[in-house]
C-alpha cells in the first residue's frame, strides 16, 4: 500500500474542475475583449478629430460624420453613435461625452455587462 506522501499531482476530477475553470475565464474573456477593442477605436477615432487637420471638422455635425466614418472603417457596428456620444461646442472645442453599455449573455440568464463612459475635450484643427 502507498502512503498518501508519494501521490502526486491532480486527480482526474481535479483536473477536470481546472479545465471547466479555464474554460470558462477564455469564454468571458472572448466575450469581453471585442468591446474594449472597439472603445479603445472609438476613443482613437473622438482623438483624432484634433489631428486631422484634412478633416476640417468645425460644427457638431462633422464632429458626428467624422466618427461615424471612422467606425464604418473600423466595423464598430454594435454602437449607437446617437445615444452613445453626445457633442457640444464650446470656447472654440468640442466637449464629446462617449458613455455606453455592451451586453452578451454568458449563462442562460446571466449577462456579461461593460460600461464606458468618457469625457473628451477636443481642440479644433
């Protein structure tokens, strides 16, 4: 008979309880990392409105136009432009508030929830 001291290493139910656990870390993570990749975009796309000077963005309404085309190009399609960025000109800069949530389901009736919200203040070109 051996002593418990010799065993060593995971049992097969060990080993299957740590292979649900990362199974299941790769499934929210899959899940969660798309919608930070398009918010990092969206924040590059709201940045960029002070460096293309190409661009000659001075109303809203370009201000609105320009990142609607940069999420076109960078396929963002899950965001509402309307309800998630909201534009207003003051002292000769764009005050841009981008704030939204993504939801997608994990479990049945559980929901994996990311919310962004950020405050940009944006010079004229």
């Amino acid at each position: 008979m051996t002593s418990a001291h010799s065993q060593k290493g995971l049992s097969f139910f060990g080993w299957l309880l740590t292979l649900a656990v990362v199974a299941f870390a790769a499934s929210a993570a899959l899940k969660v990392v798309p919608h930070y990749l398009d918010y990092m975009s969206m924040k590059r796309i709201i940045m960029s409105v002070e460096t293309d000077k190409a661009a000659d963005i001075t109303t809203v309404t370009d201000f609105y136009t320009h990142v609607a085309r940069g999420m076109q190009v960078n396929s963002i399609q899950d965001v509402d432009l309307n309800k998630a960025l909201s534009v207003t000109l003051e002292n000769n800069r764009f005050l841009a508030h981008l704030k939204y949530e993504q939801r997608d389901p994990l479990i049945q009736n559980i929901d994996l929830v990311v919310k962004f919200d950020h405050e940009f203040s944006v010079g004229k070109p």
